[in-house]
C-alpha cells in the first residue's frame, strides 16, 4: 500500500473513517458494540494506519470506541479527529465555531481518546456566525500550546483554505467528493499544488457511486466489486487524495481494503473519468 504525508507523518494511504461504528444515524452507541471495537481493531490489523473521526460521531461515541479498541495505540497509528459542529438532535449538524466551543471541543476528544496531543485536529466546518479567524485562530493557538500536533480543515472552499494558511499551516483537507460529486475538485487541485493531503469523505457517495452505470461496468469487466472501484478511482485520482471509507460491517471492511491493491488500467481510468 503506498503512503501519503500529513505534515512530518506518514500513513498508509486508504484510511478508516469511523463515523459508521456508532448508532444508526451516527446517534448513540453502536447496535453491537463487540462488533464495532472488532471492526476497528480489524481495521488496523487491514493496514489502515489513518483513522479518522469527530467528537459529533455520536457524539462523543466514535472517539471513545477507538480508545477501547485500540489503546494503547500501535506506534504508527495516526489518528485525526475534528470538533467544530455540534448535535442537539440525530438529524442535526449545526456549525459552533466560537473559540471557547472548539477548546472545550478539543479537551473532550484529548480526554476520550486518552491523548496529551491530537496528530491531527481539523475543524469540521466554518461556522457563518463567527468570524473565520477568530475560530481557526484559536486551532493555531491550541497547536502553540502543544495540544495539536497538525491542524487540518473541512468543508472548506480554496479561498477559506488561503485564509487560514495565512494563519497557520495546514495539512490536510476534508470535504465531499467522489466519483459522482466532484465539486470539491478545485479544492482538489489547491491541495496537490500545495502538497497538502486531501481527505474525501463520502468516498463512496453514500452508495450512489456503487450505483453509477460506469462504475458497474468497470466492475463487471475486471471481477471487482463496484466499491472497490470506486475506491480506487480516488486513489488514482490523484496522489494526495487519502480515501477513508467507513463501515461497520466486517465484511465490508475487508471488500473496501482490497481496492488498495487494485489498480485501474488507463482504458479504465477514461472510461471512468
């Protein structure tokens, strides 16, 4: 499996997003927590060294599951985890990016997941309420004080990107984007100008990429299941994409692990692009 920088660490470059270990609705705890700590160890044990997750996926249940399963964590596991939205309710994301939110935000995860430093903090989504800087600002002042060790965005445009890399460095992206959502493409391309690694979530688009007649083709003609293609698509999209495709089903952990492996001829590749 090749690697990706993020800041001065390295991970293997199909990651684990574990969103899916908790409840339906990313709500509450998972239906069968033996499952979901199984599913996060097997995870690991598949090569994904990058594992990311939000103090929302709950909330407050995704970070505490991967310290049951995992700590004390593997030396290489890289774990990047995001705060900045908040749930008062299972249908609702709402945006809180007041600095006093995003640092209780932060000492929460570095308490549930049994850490004195975050590898990689990144702010989940701007809030329009609050003025960017002040919100990113307080990140950067997180990282001087050595709670952060990277900091990261989400949800972001290329134009929010400059701005916070005027106030500090950025290593990584995270926004929608996949084989039928390339939306976030000139983000894309900002971030492997700038060397930085970009982190689509949705990967799969919620399963419409599995739907796509392309995709299904492409499958069918070389005995790869429609997700893996979809997956290795990304990665070969372009080498600073980090896909982080997230399960909680054993099974399909180990299908979307595969695609690490799998490479796309260029007949492929334009038949898909």
């Amino acid at each position: 499996m090749s690697t990706l920088p993020i800041g001065n660490l390295s991970v293997n470059r199909l990651g684990f997003g574990a969103m899916r270990v908790c409840g339906p609705q990313v709500w509450g705890p998972p239906q069968d927590r033996a499952n979901a700590l199984q599913v996060l160890r097997r995870a690991y044990e598949l090569g994904h060294n990058f594992f990311d997750t939000a103090d929302s996926y709950g909330p407050e249940v995704s970070e505490t599951l991967i310290a049951e399963a995992l700590h004390p964590y593997p030396k290489d596991l890289v774990i990047g985890t995001k705060g900045g939205l908040v749930r008062p309710s299972a249908p609702r994301w709402d945006p809180d990016g007041r600095p006093e939110h995003l640092r209780r935000a932060l000492e929460g995860s570095l308490t549930r997941l049994r850490l004195e430093r975050i590898d990689l903090y990144q702010w989940h989504a701007p809030d329009p309420k609050v003025p960017f800087a002040d919100s990113f600002g307080a990140l950067a002042a997180l990282q001087q004080a050595g709670k952060i060790r990277h900091l990261g965005l989400s949800n972001v445009s290329v134009a929010q990107l400059d701005e916070a890399r005027r106030i500090a460095t950025v290593v990584s992206v995270q926004n929608s984007y996949n084989i039928v959502d390339r939306a976030s493409e000139t983000v894309l391309q900002a971030c492997e100008r700038l060397g930085i690694a970009f982190l689509p979530w949705y990967p799969l688009g919620a399963g419409s990429a599995l739907q796509w007649p392309k995709v299904k083709q492409v499958a069918a003609r070389i005995s790869a299941s429609p997700a893996q293609i979809a997956l290795a698509w990304l990665l070969a999209r372009s080498p600073v994409v980090l896909p982080i495709p997230g399960t909680g089903n054993l099974e399909h952990l180990e299908e979307n692990a595969a695609a690490a492996a799998l490479e796309l001829s260029a007949a492929d590749r334009a038949a898909l692009d």
